[in-house]
C-alpha cells in the first residue's frame, strides 16, 4: 500500500491501515505532544507516543504536499487557458 491509496508509507514495520484525514491526524498529533511534554510516562509509553507521532508528522506532511500539487495543477490548467471560473 502506498501513500497514494490511503497507506502511511513503507517506514512502518507495523500492518497498512487506512491514512487518517488529516485534521484527525494534526489532532491526534498535538494530543500526543501535549502528553509528552506534561510527562509522568514511562520511557516504553513515550517511546511509543514519539514513534506514533513521527508517523502522524508523515501522514499529515503527506496530506500538505498532495494539496499542494493539487493546487499547483489547477493553477497551472488555469493558467494554460482552463476553466477562468475557477476560484484560484
């Protein structure tokens, strides 16, 4: 599965599951910070956050940078003549 048909990439030795919407990962993610910083956790458990959160980070960068080739191609069509209805 790859980051294109809804996996999180090949960094993880862990089972594919389904890529989170973004917001549910940027969310997810600040929660995991929040827990970190407040600390109280055991080495295992904020390992586990970090590792956890690295691939949220992943996630959620992939999500930018499909939004930003999306937006550049529409410009792009825009530019080329496409539809001058087009909100960019």
């Amino acid at each position: 599965m790859t980051a294109a048909d809804g996996g999180d990439g090949a960094r993880d030795a862990q089972p594919q599951t389904k890529r989170p919407p973004y917001e549910q990962a940027r969310d997810e993610l600040t929660e995991l910070v929040r827990r970190l910083e407040a600390g109280g956790l055991t080495l295992e458990q904020s390992l586990q956050l970090w590792e956890r959160g690295e691939r949220l980070a992943a996630i959620c960068t992939e999500w930018l940078e499909g939004a930003r080739a999306r937006l550049a191609e529409a410009m792009a069509h825009r530019a080329e003549g496409g539809d001058q209805t087009a909100p960019f």
